[in-house]
C-alpha cells in the first residue's frame, strides 16, 4: 500500500518516486500474470498471444532451446539480460548468468557498454580496476564528471552534501547544471563529447604548473621509466645487460648518472628522473631515451587552455581554476558514469581521466577513490563452463578483444547481424530476461527481420514492450516486492558495503508470475541442468552463494533487515601489493592498448559523426545529448499514470535563446532531427545549460498502442553504426541536430497516443 524510508538501512535514508509509486506499479492492471504463447505467425500486426500454463511453458521452451542445441550447438542460442543497474534483474543477475554458461552459450546481449563498462572495466587499462568509491567522509574536492546522483543514485547525494558541509569543495562536469551542479562550487559546461580533451588540458596544467603528485607518480605508476625515442618501446635491462637480463623496466636515476632495471614490485630510487632526455649506454652503443611522463607531457602540451577552451566550449578561467584545484585542495575524489560513456571516443575519454585523475595522487588514498571490500560471497555465474573454443566465437570478439565480448556481452547489433545473415554462424533463438532494446539501443540494420526470423524467441517480462512483439513466448516475472533478493554489499560506502541483506518478498506474486530465478532454475532442470542448479532448489543456491561469508540462510530469514558483517578495508592495498595490471603500477602508457594496436597514451579523438552529418553540418547546429530523470529507468514507469500525468511527454531541454530563434514556446511540441532519424518531445526552457546543447529524455513509448511505431524514441535518431572502437559504446551523447517546433502540446487526454498516431 504505502513505501517508506528505512533510516537504519545504509541506503536507506530517501527514497525516490519510483518507490513511492510503487503499489501502482505492482498493482497495474497491464501487469503479465500467466505464460503467454504466440497464435499468430511472426510480423503479424497481432501477434495473438494467448495464456497457457506453466509446465506446458516451460517444457515448450525447453523442448525448442535442446532441439536448437542439438541440431546447431549451443551456440546457435543466445540470451539477453536487462540492465541490473536500472532494474531489480539485479536479484536473479549472477544465476541468469550461469544459465547462459551451463547451456554453453558464448553470447548474452548487455547494456553494458553504454552503461558501466567505462567505470567498472575500461578504468582497468590502466589500473587494474574499476573506478573504485569516493571517500566522500575525507575527501577534499569532489569531481562528478557526467554523473547526475539526484536523478539517478539518490543515496550518494546525502554524502556528498555533508563533504561539501564539511568544506570539500565540488565541481561538476556536465553540459547542464542540473541537481548538485547548482550548489556546485564550480560548474564546468561542456560541450558533451569533449570530456577527452578538458582531462587532457588539465593534465598539461597540472605538469606545467606544478600540481602533479610527483612522489606518487613515481612510486606507484609508471612515469619514471624509460622510453627508447627510435621505437617507442621500454629501455629494459636487456637493453643494458644483454642476455642477463630479465625484461623488466629502468628508470634514470639522477643521483648516480645511471640507468637503473626496475623489477616488478621493487621501489623505484627516489632519485628517479621524471624528465628529459638521456643517452643511456647500451652495451656499446647509446641510445636515447626519456621517461613516461615526458611523453605524457608532450601529448598533453598540444591542449594548453586556449585550445581546450575552443575545443570544449569553456572559459580558460575555470579550466585553470579546477587545475589548480586539483593539485592543492585534494584528496580528490571523483565519480563518473554515463555522461562520459555513450560516446564514439569514451575508451579514451576514460583514459584521459584515468590519467589525470593518476596525477593527483589520491587513488587508493584515504579521501580519494577507494576499494571497498565486499561480504565473501561466491559468485556463482560460472564463467570458465564455456569452454575456450566456444568463448573465441563471442560476437564482436575479433574487432574488439578488450571490450565486453571477452566477458561473454555483446551488443544487439553484432546480434541481430548475425541473426540475420548467419555469418559467422546460424543463431536460432534468443532467450531474454526483460530489458527493451527496441527502445534503449540505438536504431541498427537487421533488428526487425531479426527478431521475426528466429525459430525461438522467448522474454520474461512484467509488461507487455515493444521489444516482446516478435517473440514466441512470455513468461510473466514477479516485480523485486513479490520475490527475496539477496544483496552483499550496498557499494557506497565502507558501512554500507558490510550490510548483507535478504530482502523478503512483501507480497505474493501477482496472479501466477515467478522470480527470474525461479524460472532460471525450472528451466535448467528440463534443460538437463539440474546438477548446475543445485537439483533445482533456489534455496540450496543461495546457501551455496553465502557459505564463504559464514552467515546462514536462517539468518538472513530471521533478520529481513539485513546483518552487519565486518570488514576491513583500509585504503592503500593496492599501493602495497601493486595494482592489478601488467606492471603492478598505474599505466599512464597501457600495455594492453599497445599490444591491440591502440594508442598507449591516452588519447583525445572528436566525437565521430555518421557520414550523412558530414554532408550536411549546416543544417544541424545543436548537439544533442541525453540524461535520466528521476521519474523514470529507461523504458519503464510508462504504464503509472501518476508518473505520466506529471511528466506526459518526453522532455527536451533547450535553452530560451535558442528557443526563441525558432519560435519555440515553453511545453511546445518539437521535433528533434538528427542527420540519422528523428523523434518528438516537449520542449522545456532552460538556462542550466549550454546554449548550443540540447539534452533530451530517452526510453519513451506508447503502452497503450504496444505494438505501434512510437515517434517518441530518443534512439530513432540515433545510427547504431558509430561505435566505440574498443567498447561498442554508442554514440548517444554528442549527436548533431536541429529543432523545429510542431505546435502547443495541448495535451488533455492523459495518453500519447496522439502524438504517436501523427
Ligand atoms: N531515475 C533513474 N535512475 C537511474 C536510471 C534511470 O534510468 N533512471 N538508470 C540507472 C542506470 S542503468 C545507470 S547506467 C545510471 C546512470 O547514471 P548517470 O550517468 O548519472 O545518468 P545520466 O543522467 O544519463 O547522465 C549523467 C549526466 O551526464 C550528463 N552528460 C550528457 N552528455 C555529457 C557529456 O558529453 N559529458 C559530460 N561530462 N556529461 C554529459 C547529463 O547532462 C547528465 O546530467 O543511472 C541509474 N539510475
Ligand atoms: N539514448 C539513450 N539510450 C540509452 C541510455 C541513455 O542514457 N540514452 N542508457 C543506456 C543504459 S545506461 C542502459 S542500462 C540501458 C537499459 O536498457 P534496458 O535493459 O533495455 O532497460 P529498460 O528500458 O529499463 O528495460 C527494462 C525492461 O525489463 C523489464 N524488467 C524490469 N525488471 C525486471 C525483472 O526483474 N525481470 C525481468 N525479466 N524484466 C524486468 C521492464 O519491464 C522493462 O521492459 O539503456 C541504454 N540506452
Ligand atoms: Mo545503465
């Protein structure tokens, strides 16, 4: 009936009107309540679902996924798996996971590269792991670079402002300034896409002038080691010894006049050198050589503030006050997320920031970006049961072997391409828990006769969606308050990260709906898979899952509010122990970039455009990119009429100059066109935010007409084609565009439908 806070809770404090809507949601009457089976052949404008019950269900589907299997190999299935990040899937994540490993498929399709992959997994290039947590308790300065926490990570908020109470100081990197950009102490607008270059100027202001951390970048990266001028490669001892050497790197040590080989683990003389150039001795000959930082310096000298000003659309004054910020008022602390991902160049946007952020010194220090541990559960998604032969046929593996492919994630569009053309090979069925992909993936050649020429096509889901319309089976899903969760760890903090918490069911399941895990499991044991799946028990997984922690079952049952398991995590470890990349150290030159053929510097490239934009850049003068409000994950919330009456359209910021050059009136309807596509929403005026930008809502459709063609998709406009070379990213974020008004949205009806019908 009602959601309230739990204070106690470590994520407790405020909850958002997702929950507050919630009986709502649960209660809706669109909600699935039986297994729905398709009548009508594929294409149909109806595809004549009809309920059939569950055991029939899942021996059907059962029976067509070991069929495929059988005749075409596992691999001729594939899965799919919505966001954990913006839905509760989060629950069933890590069993989903091992369902796809134990039927031995190489491919399960993921929001990942335009979601965490650039936090969690790129910041790996160069250091060994994710982004880690602020320390918002001891920070001094606080970066959020293109993370919005109001909107979309409300428990970060409450930290942030008792930092700043505190007197951290806090700059926000975004092209709007929106929720803790308008208390911020500095607001950098930028023009989205450019990230890449502003890290990289203020890199260069940093070394110029003196705000480097130099102890740590020479005891814990990478900086002091020699680079040969003629190849580019590392001067190693074997340079300097011949066969007696081992490989490893050398630094120049100014106090004795001499290279000196640096092994693994060892520290590096405090009288490393940090610049210049130096003919070092190589049995007989002498070649020359300078340290990483000079050539870090010397990629970062061609972004002095002038030029970064006109590349990102900022005042030098700010790009040099946050630089000087950056060297004397830290620790710094910094959090990132999709502002800086859903781009052409976000691998190397990552980077730069990676790298700028090493030069502070603050990582794994207290108050800057830290690792908390986490409550010893086992994971149980079960990776290494495909085996290598299978894993090398991933999709998209080949063109991009850093990226989400080499754990097992690829992308709609590799997806559907294959799907379509059977090259490499034939796949025959597609097995999804929920997510929308019709909506939340850009427009992609092959998606439509994709999806209606599989064999099978089966999606667990509460709603009826868009992406549902081709498959062959539904099975409907209880929503997380008809089901138990389990949680270790709630990430934002030491505190919280000790919670370890069961979270009960609060209500049956609606009508027969079932957990994503309890499918998981039902489904694996007529797949043969019971022995993977614990005989079919959920319970004798999720004992299975806690063992390591010491904690039982029975108690996580007697205390639905969670238990507290200690943990010490300390910061330093990974300064102590090195971090976890080819060298122990953070690589301001990635070895791993190099050994794909990729810049090993970080690297500044301009949004990439789609030729037709190339053609035609007069006509779009705006940038267009987009965020998340509140009222909304993605695609869903848009059955909740108390959510969509206050909020009926998608929203389009634009700011009033702009506006008015084109007659465009607050809450009028407008067109957004993009040299790829196009699609409608309300305009909203603004001055929080960048003139030439305009920032719309995504993930809108039309439940009342399922199965129509909704013009309201922020991804019609985009071209699924321009892709991070390294991630698969999208290019969501920095789009060319113009807007047109259409009319006053004189809306009264309470529906879309109309505007979806035009
Ligand atoms: N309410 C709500 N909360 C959510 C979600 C949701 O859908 N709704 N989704 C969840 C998920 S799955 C995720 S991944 C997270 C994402 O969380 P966030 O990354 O915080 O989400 P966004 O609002 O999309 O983007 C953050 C900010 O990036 C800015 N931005 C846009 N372009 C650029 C650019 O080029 N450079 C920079 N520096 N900034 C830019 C936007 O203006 C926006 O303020 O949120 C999670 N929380
Ligand atoms: N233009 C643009 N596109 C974006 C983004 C953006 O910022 N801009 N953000 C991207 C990001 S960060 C992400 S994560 C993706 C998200 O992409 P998706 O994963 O496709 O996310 P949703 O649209 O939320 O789709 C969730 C679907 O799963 C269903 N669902 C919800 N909970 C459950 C559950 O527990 N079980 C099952 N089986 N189904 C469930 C919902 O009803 C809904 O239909 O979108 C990406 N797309
Ligand atoms: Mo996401």
């Amino acid at each position: 009936m009602r959601v309230e806070p739990d204070p106690s809770h470590p994520t407790g404090s405020s909850i958002c009107i997702k929950a507050k809507t919630a009986p709502e949601f649960v209660h809706h009457p669109d909600r699935l309540t039986a297994p729905l089976v398709r009548t009508n052949p594929k294409g149909s404008d109806d595809p004549g679902f009809q309920p059939i019950g569950w055991s029939e269900a899942l021996d059907l589907a059962a029976r067509r996924l070991g069929l495929i299997a059988a005749e075409s190999g596992a691999e001729a299935v594939a899965f799919a798996v919505t966001t954990p990040s913006g839905t509760a899937i989060a629950d069933s994540f890590g069993w989903i996971h091992r369902l796809v490993h134990a039927f031995g498929s190489p491919n399960l399709v993921f929001a990942t590269e335009n979601c965490n992959w650039h936090k969690d997994f790129t910041p790996m290039l160069t250091w060994g792991a994710g982004i880690g947590m602020p320390d918002y308790s001891h920070t001094g300065l606080i970066l959020l670079w293109g993370f919005n926490p109001t909107a979309t990570w409300l428990s970060q908020v409450a930290p942030i402002r008792e930092a700043k109470k505190r007197g951290a100081r806090l700059v926000v990197i975004d092209p709007r300034r929106q929720g803790l950009a308008r208390s911020a102490d500095l607001w950098l607008g930028l023009r989205p896409g450019t990230d890449g270059a502003l890290a990289l100027g203020l890199a260069h202001l940093m070394l110029e002038r003196g705000g480097a951390d130099q102890t740590f970048l020479r005891n814990y990266t990478d900086a002091a080691f020699l680079v040969r001028d003629d190849d580019g490669t590392f001067l190693t001892d074997i340079d300097l010894l011949g066969a007696e050497g081992a490989g490893v790197p050398t630094i120049w040590d100014e106090a004795l006049g001499v290279a000196v080989p640096c092994p693994r683990g060892a520290p590096i003389s405090a009288t490393a050198s940090l610049s210049g150039v130096r003919g070092v001795a190589c049995r007989g000959t002498t070649v020359s050589c300078r340290p990483v930082l000079d050539g870090l310096r010397e990629r970062c000298s061609h972004y002095p503030p002038d030029r970064v000003a006109e590349i990102t659309g900022l005042r030098i004054e700010d790009i040099e006050q946050l630089a000087e910020w950056l060297g004397k008022c830290g620790p710094v602390s910094f959090f990132t997320w999709t502002g800086t991902a859903q781009h052409s160049n976000a691998s190397q946007t990552t980077r730069c920031i990676n790298v700028l952020y090493a030069l502070t010194g603050s990582l794994d220090a207290e108050g800057g970006n830290v690792w908390f541990n986490k409550p010893p559960v086992r994971d149980v998604s079960a990776f290494e049961w495909v085996d290598e032969k299978t894993r090398a046929r991933t999709l998209g593996g080949d063109q991009r072997p850093l990226g989400p492919p080499r754990r097992g994630w690829v992308t709609t569009k590799d997806l559907f391409r294959t799907i379509a053309t059977g090259d490499p090979y034939p796949i025959r069925a597609l097995v999804s828990f929920g997510g929308n992909f019709a909506l939340t993936k850009p427009r992609t050649e092959y998606a439509a006769e994709a999806l209606r020429s599989l064999d099978f096509y089966l999606m667990t889901e509460l709603f009826l969606t868009p992406s549902s319309r081709e498959a062959d089976l539904i099975l409907p899903v209880a929503s997380a308050w008809e089901r138990s969760g389990l949680q270790a760890g709630f990430v934002i903090s030491e505190e919280a990260e000790e919670w370890v918490q069961l979270r009960p069911a609060v209500l049956p399941p609606r009508g027969e709906s079932r957990s994503d895990t309890d499918i998981v499991f039902q489904l694996a044991v007529r797949l043969g898979l019971g022995d993977r799946f614990f005989g079919g028990d959920p319970d004798e997984g999720l004992r299975h899952q806690l063992e390591p922690t010491g904690i039982s079952l029975e108690t996580l049952r007697a205390n639905p509010q969670g238990v507290r398991v200690r943990l010490k995590s300390g910061t330093g470890r990974s300064r102590e122990r090195g971090f976890a990349t080819s060298s122990g150290r953070v690589e301001i030159i990635a070895a791993t970039l190099g050994a794909v053929g990729e810049d090993r510097l970080p690297t500044y490239e301009p949004p990439r455009m789609s030729p037709e934009s190339r053609r035609d850049l007069a006509l779009y003068p705006l940038r267009l990119t987009c965020a998340k409000w509140p009222q909304f994950c993605h695609s869903q919330q848009r059955q909740e009429s108390s959510i969509v009456e206050a909020m009926p359209f998608p929203v389009v910021q634009i700011h009033p100059k702009v506006a008015a050059a084109r007659e465009i009136d607050n809450h009028d309807l407008v067109d957004i066109v993009t040299p790829d596509g196009r699609f409608t929403a309300r305009a909203e005026l603004t001055v929080a935010l960048r003139e030439d930008v305009v920032c719309a809502q995504y993930g809108w459709w039309d439940p009342t007409d399922v199965w129509g063609r909704s013009d309201l998709s922020y991804n019609n406009a985009i071209d699924g084609a321009i892709i991070d070379s390294l991630s698969g990213s999208n290019s969501m974020r920095s789009y060319l565009c113009e807007v047109s008004r259409i009319g006053p949205s004189g809306r009264q009806d309470g529906s879309t439908a109309r505007i979806t019908a035009r």
